[in-house]
C-alpha cells in the first residue's frame, strides 16, 4: 500500500489523520448493554423491589442482578429439570452461607478421609486426635458429617465447636452422632456445592486416608490453589498406620506428574505429607506464624501480617523470588484504600505477583513465616 510523508499510511476514506472515523451528527453512540431482562416494565419493578427493601448502595447491584438472572431462565425457556438444580443449589448456597456466618472469624481446618475406616484402627485414633487438638489451639473442625475417619475427627472435636456438611446419598452417609442433632449440621443434596464450602470455609485442610472421595478432594484442592481460584491453606496428608498410602500418592505426584511435565515441581509446595499428628498441627500453626491471610488489590498482592518484615529480609524475599515478581516488593503499615479499613491492625506486604507459579508463591509464605 502507497504510504504518505513520513511513512505513515494515509488516512483511510472517512476517517480523519489519526485514522478515526469522524461521528456525524444523525449517528447514534452505542451504549454499553446493560444486565437486564427484555421486559422494561420487569426492569423497573427490580428496581423498585431493592429500593423497597433498602438494600445498601454496595450490595443493591449484586441482588438486581441475581434477581435479573433468575429471571432470565424464564426468558431463556429453561427446562423444569434445569430450573429445579438451580433452584436447589441456591437454596443450599443462601443456608450455608446462613449457618456459617456467625463463625466467620474463627479459624476451621477441613478434614477429609474414609467413612469406612472402622474406630480403633489407627487413621481413626489419629483423627480423633487431631479433632481434639485442632480444637484446643483454638480451631473449630469441618468435615462431611459421615462415619470412619469424619466422626472421628468429630467425635475428637465435639459438635459444639464442629460443623458437619453431610450429603444425601442412597448408602453409607447417614450423620454421625456427635454432629446428628447440632443446628451446624448441613445437608446438601448436590457434591458441587457441598464441596465448595468444604473448601471455602477452611484454613486448612488435612487429608487421612481414603476412598474415590477423598482422592476426588485432594486433587480439587490443590488444583483450586495451583489456579489461583481458592486462597493458599496448609494442606497436610497424615500418613498414619502401617501400609503406606499418602507416600505412594506423593510418589506418584513426583514420578508421573513432574516428571512428565503434567505440573510443575514447584506444585508439589502446596501439600506436606506428615507422619504425626504432632507434626500436622505444627505444619498448619507455622503457617500463620507470620502471614495471617490475603487478598488482591488491584494488580498486587496483598498479604497481612503479624508483624512487619526487617529490611533485610525484604531484600532477601526480592532476591529470592524475583521470578515471580514484577517489580519491587513493598510494605504498608495498615490497610491499603481500597481495602475498606479491614484488620487495620495488621501491616501489609504489597507483591505485584505475577499470578503465575502458586507453587513458588506458598514458598514465599514459607519465607515470610520464617522470619
């Protein structure tokens, strides 16, 4: 194509030097399209609806538009069978979110295993161990609400300070008894939201051994974390009795998945195999040694800590994990803006992460805990 002065391509016809097409005066703007149904008159009641209510100006958007999205399964021509699962589900997520929401601040480790494995074998004794010390430090334990190595762990936490989210099934998942009757017993009809709550909830989750289930659990949660899609938690697999079993999974995790590439090595960081109890609950304590939780603001990555890192030990994490980090790291002495004054206690690490290798991200917590 013939260029003009300068190399540059001469402007197209109707448009101006920059290229852009001049808007005439009978030309019409389009608008961004707004989330609403095709009912204008639907519209407005909505709207009216949340007013009625007076609902919050921070949260009215969000119920306009899971009320706008319910009804466009009517304009969508949903089936009965489609209308009926989104019906449940969200009758689950709504009590779930109920049941949970007066314990929000204290910290619930998940655990998963067997409800076959029978009281008295080891796995068991363990788990009810576990449930028991996890409670002392000040933790309340969530686990499915079924029998072996769930009501154990129940059993060890007492269903005071335990939540059971069982899940209706033909066999083999009837509550068990020191969660049966407490009102922190839910009871889900479909996995996929009982599984996200399981996961949602906790602060770390310990894995015994166990079934297709448990198996199914441990690989949605690292992949969760490995995605960025759930938050970094200590996950510890308690390799308790005599036949070896997390060790076999960890060979595995190593022999197959690194090494043909399926995951990174660095993804192995996000698990510990433990061979204690003891050693379990020392894995989930040190993690929140220092680092006590975190979010994103804005392109970064903001972690709350117990107390500020040393200038020497940000230059160390600089160095050590530059890889993964797009430009300096920094600290704040509280809160940033646009996180809405919560835990002002807490001072900050600002880390424009790179979202790229979680792996590599909870060793940098390791890093920070070790300080």
């Amino acid at each position: 194509m013939h260029k003009g002065r300068g190399g540059r391509d001469p402007p197209r016809p109707n448009t101006d030097a920059a290229g852009r097409r001049p808007t005439l005066y009978n030309e019409r703007v389009a608008e961004p399209r707004r989330y609403q149904l095709q009912s204008e008159a639907a519209n407005r009641l909505i709207e009216q609806l949340v007013e009625t209510l007076a609902i919050p100006p921070e949260t009215r958007g969000y119920f306009s538009q899971m009320l706008i999205t319910v009804l466009k399964l009517y304009e969508d021509g949903a089936s009965t069978g489609d209308l009926k699962i989104t019906n449940t589900a969200l009758k689950e997520l709504r009590y779930s979110f109920k049941v949970f929401a007066p314990y929000a601040e204290v910290p619930k480790v998940t655990v998963f295993g067997s409800a076959r494995t029978p009281a008295g074998e080891p796995a068991s004794v363990a788990a009810v161990t576990f449930g028991r010390r996890m409670v002392e430090e000040g933790w309340m334990v969530v686990t499915g609400a079924g029998a072996g190595i769930m009501g154990a762990a129940q059993e060890g936490a007492g269903g005071e300070r335990s939540f059971g989210l069982n899940i209706r099934l033909p066999f083999e998942q009837e509550a068990n008894p020191w969660i049966a009757s407490d009102p922190k017993l839910i009871t889900f009809k479909y996995f996929f939201t009982r599984k996200l709550f399981l996961v949602k909830e906790a602060s770390a989750i310990a894995f015994f051994p166990g079934g297709f289930g448990t198996c199914d659990e441990v690989f949605e949660a690292l992949t969760l974390m490995q995605t960025g899609k759930s938050p970094i938690v200590p996950v510890v697999l308690l390799e308790v009795g005599a036949a070896p079993y997390w060790r076999t999974w960890e060979a595995f995790a190593h022999g197959t998945l690194v090494a043909q590439r399926l995951i990174d090595a660095e993804d192995t960081a996000l698990f510990r195999v433990v061979e204690s109890v003891d050693a379990a609950i020392a894995e989930i304590m040190r993690f929140y040694r220092v680092f006590h939780s975190a979010r994103i603001v804005g392109d970064n990555f903001v972690f709350r800590l117990r107390r500020p890192l040393a200038d020497a030990a940000m230059r160390e994490l600089q160095r050590r994990f530059d890889d993964i980090l797009k430009g300096p790291a920094d600290q704040a002495p509280g809160p940033l803006p646009q996180e809405g004054g919560t835990h002002p206690e807490l001072p900050r690490l600002v880390l424009p992460f790179d979202r790229s290798s979680y792996g590599r991200l909870r060793r940098l917590i390791d890093f920070v805990n070790a300080q």
